[in-house]
C-alpha cells in the first residue's frame, strides 16, 4: 500500500506541471533534465529520471523543484532517508511549500520516525489546510506513535475531504 496510494497524486503533479517557482537563475539550463526526469518518471523508468534530476540539480544546486522531484523519486524507490535528504534541501531553499513538507513526512513516516513524521504534516496543514494526505499520514504517524484519538480525528477529517483510504484505517484503528 505505501506508495501506491500517494502515486496517483505523484503523477498529478508531475503531470500539470506544478512547480515550486524556484529562482530564474540556471533554470533554463537545467530545464531540459527536469523535463525528461518527469517524462521518464510517468513512463517508470526511475533509475532515468533519478539520473535526470541528479543532472538538473549539478547545473543548477539552488533549484529546490529538482531536490523535491528526485525525493519523490527516491521514495518510490523506498530510499526513505535519500527523500529525506532531498526533501530537506528542497525546504532549505523554498521554504514555504507545504507538499515538500506532506512528502518528507511520508518517508518519516516509513521510517518510523512518527513525531517528525507529525510535525511535517502539521507543517504541510499549515500551507494548504485542506490537505486530505497530510491529515491522513499525520493520522496514521499518531496512532503509530500511540496518539490514538488524535490520529482517528485527523483520519475522520481525511476521509471527510475525500480520502478513500482513510476509512479503512478509521475501521481498523479507530473504536
């Protein structure tokens, strides 16, 4: 189930080409590798697009959007700490981009690392409070991390913006 559930979204955003309106500078340059990172990513070739990304990111470091397309890649390939890494840097750069935050928490969150994994997403609620996945993993991390009534609220609020995930881990979780 991992991340089956969030490639659909994955695959939304590199599809409508949402980017993270990083700076001018090298982007031009680097813009060719970003393209074809996300061309190869939709066509599953992610050993492609992680060396497209990792192109894009030596032509122009300061590109946070190449950071977080390559930590997406790294979590589909379950390189959880990888993701962390690129996520963090992503967020080092371009601060204020709550699905930088929903990711990163992800790969904390199959790390077990759940309070991390609770302030990500408590950081990506912060930047889009509508976020069905935020609420859904920071539902799961807390009742991994044994805040059980806290993680049945955020999952009943997940489901309530239609996450079709979240009931059953209301069912199997939630009393």
């Amino acid at each position: 189930m991992r991340i089956k559930y969030y490639l659909p979204f994955i695959i939304v955003f590199l599809i409508t080409g949402i980017s993270l309106n990083c700076s001018d500078t090298g982007k031009s340059e680097n813009e060719p590798f970003i393209n074809s990172g996300i061309e190869k990513y939709k066509a599953k070739d992610y050993d492609g697009a992680l060396a497209d990304f990792t192109k894009a990111i030596e032509i122009n470091p300061e590109d946070p959007n190449a950071y977080f397309l390559r930590g997406i890649v790294m979590l589909n390939q379950q390189k959880y700490t990888e993701a962390i890494t690129d996520m963090d840097e992503s967020i080092r750069l371009k601060p204020d981009v709550g699905e930088v935050y929903e990711k990163r928490g992800l790969a904390k969150l199959y790390l077990k690392f759940y309070s991390g994994a609770i302030a990500d997403y408590t950081k990506a609620l912060e930047f889009n409070p509508d976020d069905d996945k935020s609420y859904f993993g920071r539902g799961r991390a807390n009742i991994e991390y044994g805040f059980i009534n806290e993680g049945c609220n955020d999952l009943k609020k997940a489901k309530e913006l239609g996450n079709t995930s979240a009931e059953d881990f209301i069912k199997k979780s939630c009393k």
